[in-house]
C-alpha cells in the first residue's frame, strides 16, 4: 500500500461522504413536525454529521482493507464449515433440531417471552415450508401467500364462532378453503410467467385484504373478529375453572393450574403442524407430482414435451402451498384469539418470501435458518422498537449482497440419473 | 356526461403521477430484469424532498413558478442520489446471479427505506397547505360544473414535458443508444466498449427523478403525504407498467394513464372502497388476454 493509495481512498472516502450528506441531509437534518397549523422544520445537524462521518470513516476502513489485498477470511471459513454441516450431517442436524424442540418448553431458561418468540418462529417456519412447495419446488415467484394466510384465519375465525365447531373439525376446513381459494387465483393466472406471476399474485393479496376491510357484514372490517374459541386438548379446555360437571386441563391431570399449560399446548400443535408440512413436502418431492414440479421449474418446455400438464402441475402446487398456509392462518386465528385485516398486509407476504429465499431456494432446513435468523433478529432489536424493521430489511440485504443462493444453498438433486454416486 | 367528464379529468391527472413512476420500473425491468421493489419508496423520498423545500421556500416569500422550479430541480436532485445509492449497495453486487436475489434485496431496500423515512421524520401524516387555487371550470348551465384546478393542468402540462424532454434522450441521444443497447445484450454492448455499469447507474438516476417529480405532484395534488404512501402507488404503477407492456416505455405512460381512469371511474361511478380492488382485477384480465401488457413486445421461448 502505498501513499498514493491511501490518497486515493481519502478522496473516495469524501465522495462517499459527499453522498451520505445528501441523503441524509434532507430527510435526517429536516424533520418536519406540525406545531399548530402546518408544518414547521426543526433541524437536527448533529445527526446528520454524525452519520455522515460515520460513512467516511467505514468507506475509509472499507478502502484501506481492500488495498491489503486480504479477503475476509472468516466469511469464507464460515461459508465452507456451513456448507460441509449441512452436507454431511443433514440427518442428524435436523434429529437434533427436532429433539431440541421437544424438550425446549421443559428447559430450565424457558420463559412465556422464549415460548411466545419460539410459537412466532414455528409459525413463520410451518408458513414457509407451505410457500418453498410453490416457490422452491415449483419455481413460482407468489408475493401473495398472506392471502392465503388470512383466507385460512378468517374462514377458522368465521366457522368457529358461528357454528362452535371445535379446532380439528375448523382446521381442515380452513385448509381446503384457502387451497379453494389458491385454485381460484392459480386457474386464470398460472399460465403468465416468472415477475407477471409475481404482480399478479401480490395484486391478489390486496385484493383480499381491501375485502377483509370493506365487507363488514362478514368480516366485520378493521376491527376484526374476536372472541375466536381457543383450543382444547381433546376436549379439555385450558380454564382456570372448568363448568359444573366438567373437567378442564388441570383438574383432568390433577395439575396446578397454569397459564403455560396453553402455551406449551400451543407450542406442540405448531410444531406438529409444521412438522406434517415438512413431512409431506420431503414425500411428495419422491411422488410424480413432486417431480413435475422441480422439471417444471427447471424448464418448462422440456416438461410440456414429456407430456406434463405444467397449469395442472402448477395448480396443484398452488392449492397444496395455499392449503398449508391456510392451515397456518387457523393456528394463527386459534392463538390469537383475534384477527383483524393489519396481520395479513405486504410485509407479511415479503417476509416469507425472504424466509424462502434466504434459507436457499428448496432446502427445507435453510427455511428453518432463515426464519431463526430473522425473527430473531426483530426480536434482538425489540427494545428499539423504531430500528427493529430497518435491521430486519438490512439483514435481507446483507444477505442477499453476501450469500446470493441463500444460507444453504447445495441443495442435492431429488433424483440422479444413475443413482446416488455415494 | 359532465360527471364523465371530471373523473376524466382527474383521472388523466393520476394517470400521469403513476405513468411517471410506472416508467421507473418499466426502465429498470428493461435493462436488468428486476423488479425495483424500492421504487416506490424512492418516490415517497422523493414527496418528503419536495415537501421540505416546499416548506423551507414558502417561508421565503419567493414567487410560486420559481420555488416550483426549484422543488423541481431539488427533490430530481436529492432523490437521483437515493436511487443511484441504492442501485449500488443492495442491486450492483448481486448483477449475474440467479433471478430472485435481486427482487429480495430490493424488498429488504424498501423496508429500509419506509422505516428509515418513518424513523427520521415521524410515523404522523404530513399535511401540506395548498399552493394553488383555482381554476377553469366548464359546462357553467348545466346542472354539474366541469372545474380543471391549475394545478392539474401543471401537472399534465409537466408529465407532457418530461415526457418530450425523455423520448428524446432515449431515442435520439448516446446515451439512450446505448441503454437500449444494454437492453437487448448487455455483454455485446460491454464489448463494443460501453460503460455497462455507468448505463445502468444513469437509468437508476432517470427513473429516481422521474419519480421525485411523481412525488412532487403527489404532494401538491394530495396535500398530505406520510412514509407509506410508496408502497400502494409503487405497486399501482407496476401494475400500470406491466399493464402497458413490462420494457416498454410508451406502454409506462398508456399503462399509468388507464390505471388513473379506472381507479378514478370506479370511484366515481361503482364504490370508492374497491377502487384498488379494480386496478388489479383489470391487470388480471389484461394479463389472460394480452400476456406482455398492451404494448409488450411478445416473449418468444427458445429452447
């Protein structure tokens, strides 16, 4: 490195502070407030230069490392020591990880907040291993799964308080309305292709959020259904005190009574759910269907001169995706309690697509990562509840900039031509 | 028919606030392929801009036409850098690799960038008083008037002039040959010794202003504007873009125009709560029917 190098970066640095002063001089140094009538500015300079010095002195650093000619080395290590756990040890990483899951309501450090944070992340997991089918599988960009999500929490929510259906008579139910639901939307527009798909799709998730709002008579608008029966553990209620001649959870088992008793029900019943997802989609991956669908992704005319049907194809990946989120959606009504039309907006939908795409497209344990890592990352942001998106949008981007094919992203064929070379 | 005539009126005047945005994306989608999730927010950046100075000139007492200019000039400038800023840390590093990376780091850009906005300036809705008043009004004896505000014809009259000002440096300048070049083949026009990166650069810059110019008229039009407006007229004009033809520039501007007119008809004429529901039930339609958008070039798969 010599001193024309460091010249160089200097003057780099303050370009690069130069643009930092103005991004960040208009919409940081001038927030507008309204005092009265109309808007009035209070400057803020100090953050400004603060961040813009902060700009210069990372570019500098940036600069003088890349000079040095060294890579960063602890990002490659990692990579191959990442990739070489989930190659060899697949198996056991996942045994692993579900036996961790088992017994994690029973750890001595579980607390409501880590069963609370924990049900969040099974459910951001069961949602995106029912949107890998359609995505990672089929290769279908869908920016409109929340729709999915809200078809299967509304019709739960709507079943259960008018005809008091129990959970495992409303959960199906909820299931086959949202793959109903993804038939409608899959059957017009399943033949556009790759970014049309996408618009389409997400131009469908508002069109069933602006419905959920505007339909009062049914969904009771913005302010959302209430009152959603919580379930039960076979017919056991989870209440304090049980009705004359009835038996709740802990009067059953003769057990103190016990606020987590629900939560802990609530937990399992995530993980069975995501773990049937799970289940079925490594299944259906071995099936004809399954198969269709990695040749469709994989090429398209090459699959419609084999005689595949690729709308039919697509269409059952589409109602098989939606059926799961719609059976998420329900989870989602029952722990509630509560749903309204502000669960199910855009962000949602991003969010599971980032959960997918991050974890690797089709690795059914990236998902797993991704959500983990996303998640907690909200909630690691959580006390600085204005930063916690910022950090969440960032995390997507570094990732995206570092990792481009996701966390796990060697994924093996389904299928070798010759058999396992192993 | 009067009443036709003024949701035509208003209709058109949306229409070129969303055709200017669409052209953005349609831009963007020409030479690399990606949908530009973060446009949107680039031109909810662009409304803030353009609010600020309003604010800082209006207390000035300068005349209306030059503070106008000057908005102009100065949400086109702060906003190229936000576009240009963002192609190159979430977009530049990711060109070449497979198709979805893009689309999720612009998503992960435009949640950044909604919340930075909300986080700098407050999660409260920003009212602006109004700088125009005014205007034609038509159609005197009959029962319903006809009234043109002057600002909607600033705002044509603007979309009509950008649009001159940008047709001719797409097609008659360099720099438009050689846009339209990475367009069709980027690694031949990187040998016929063109700045690849520097096209690109320049095409983030183009559409960021085009739409900071949106963000202005947005301001003056609605008078209130907070840090989510990005999202809903960011898919609207998508949905223009791809509803015109995805790549194709006029088809931007055809596409935005008949988004505004339905969006404008529907909520004068059918329910105002649906009117969104109308715009995207119509880009379903056209898009079983017309697969490319009306002015799309057609797709033709090779194997």
């Amino acid at each position: 490195m010599d001193k024309q190098d460091i010249i160089k970066s200097f003057k780099d640095s303050l370009f690069t502070g130069l643009i930092a002063l103005a991004l960040f001089g208009p919409i940081v140094g001038l927030r507008t407030a309204s005092k009265g009538e109309g808007l009035f500015i209070t400057p803020q300079w100090g953050i400004v230069f603060l961040l813009v010095g902060l700009c210069i002195f990372g570019r500098f650093l940036i600069n003088i490392n890349s000079f040095r000619r060294t890579e960063f080395k602890f990002i490659s290590v990692f990579n191959s020591k990442l990739s070489s756990i989930t190659e060899d040890k697949a198996k056991h990483f996942a045994i692993t990880g579900i036996l961790f899951a088992v017994v994690f309501p029973f750890l001595p450090f579980t607390d409501r907040y880590f069963m609370d944070v924990a049900i969040m992340i099974l459910t951001y997991i069961m949602l995106g291993w029912g949107l890998n089918i359609v995505v990672g599988l089929a290769g279908l960009l869908d920016l409109g799964y929340v729709a999915f999500y809200a078809v299967g929490a509304y019709s739960y929510a709507l079943i259960a308080t008018t005809f008091g259906w129990s959970f495992w008579i409303c959960l199906p139910l909820a299931g086959i309305f949202a793959a109903f639901f993804g038939i409608l939307l899959g059957f017009p527009v399943l033949r556009l292709r790759g970014d049309y798909l996408a618009i389409v799709t997400l131009g469908f998730g508002e069109i069933i959020r602006i419905i959920l709002i505007n339909w009062y008579e049914v969904t009771n608008g913005p302010d959302g259904i209430t009152g959603i029966p919580r379930p039960s553990f076979f017919g056991l209620p989870f209440k304090r005190s049980p009705d004359e001649g009835e038996f709740s959870f802990h009067t059953f088992f003769g057990l103190e009574y016990s606020t987590m008793h629900r939560i802990i029900f609530l937990y399992y019943l995530i993980l069975v759910l995501a773990l049937i997802t799970n289940y079925f989609t490594l299944k259906i991956r071995k099936l004809p269907v399954g198969r269709a669908w990695e040749a469709l992704r994989e090429d398209e005319i090459a699959c419609k001169s084999l005689g595949v049907n690729p709308t039919n194809t697509k269409l059952t990946a589409f109602a098989i995706g939606a059926m799961f989120g719609g059976f998420a959606g329900s989870f989602f009504a029952t722990r509630q309690a509560f749903i309204s039309p502000e669960s199910f907006t855009f962000i949602e939908s991003a969010i599971i697509v980032a959960i997918v795409v991050l974890g690797g497209m089709g690795s059914q344990t990236g998902v797993v990562l991704a959500s983990i890592f996303l998640i907690g990352i909200t909630e690691i942001f959580r006390d600085l509840e204005q930063y916690r998106m910022i950090a969440f949008g960032g995390a997507m981007v570094l990732i995206m900039v570092f990792k481009p094919k996701g966390i796990l992203a060697n994924r093996k064929p389904t299928i070798l031509m010759h058999g396992d070379k192993k | 028919m009067e009443y036709f005539i003024q949701q035509l009126v208003n209709g058109i005047t949306l229409g070129s606030i969303y055709g200017l945005i669409a052209i953005g994306y349609t831009m963007v989608y020409g030479i690399i392929g990606m949908i530009n999730f973060a446009h949107g927010d680039i031109f909810m950046i662009g409304a803030f801009v353009a609010l600020i100075s309003f604010i800082i000139f209006g207390l000035t007492g300068v005349a209306l036409p030059i503070i106008l200019l000057l908005v102009l000039l100065i949400a086109m400038l702060f906003t190229a850098c936000y576009g240009w800023t963002v192609e190159k840390l979430a977009y530049k590093p990711l060109r070449g690799s497979f198709r979805l990376a893009p689309l999720i780091s612009a998503l992960g850009m435009s949640i950044v960038l909604q919340n930075y906005v909300q986080v700098a300036q407050g999660a409260r809705v920003k009212p602006m008083q109004p700088l125009f008043s005014g205007g034609l009004e038509f159609f005197k004896n009959s029962e319903f008037i006809v009234t043109v505000s002057y600002l909607q014809i600033f705002i044509v009259i603007l979309t009509i002039i950008l649009m001159g000002i940008f047709t001719y440096l797409i097609t008659k300048t360099d720099l438009g040959r050689a846009q339209r070049a990475c367009e069709q083949d980027r690694t031949m026009t990187a040998l016929l010794g063109i700045n690849v990166d520097r096209t690109i650069s320049i095409t983030f810059i183009i559409g960021s202003s085009l739409a900071s110019v949106a963000g202005m008229m947005f301001v003056l039009y609605y008078g209130v504007i907070d840090f989510y407006i990005g999202f809903l007229a960011g898919i609207k004009a998508f949905t223009a873009a791809v509803l015109g033809g995805i790549g194709s520039l006029p088809g931007a501007m055809l596409g935005g125009l008949l988004i505004g007119l339905i969006e404008t008809m529907w909520s004068g004429y059918v329910s105002i709560e649906y009117k969104d529901v109308a715009a995207f039930s119509v880009l379903i339609v056209v898009l079983i029917f017309f697969p490319t958008g009306f002015l799309g070039k057609p797709d033709i798969e090779k194997v």
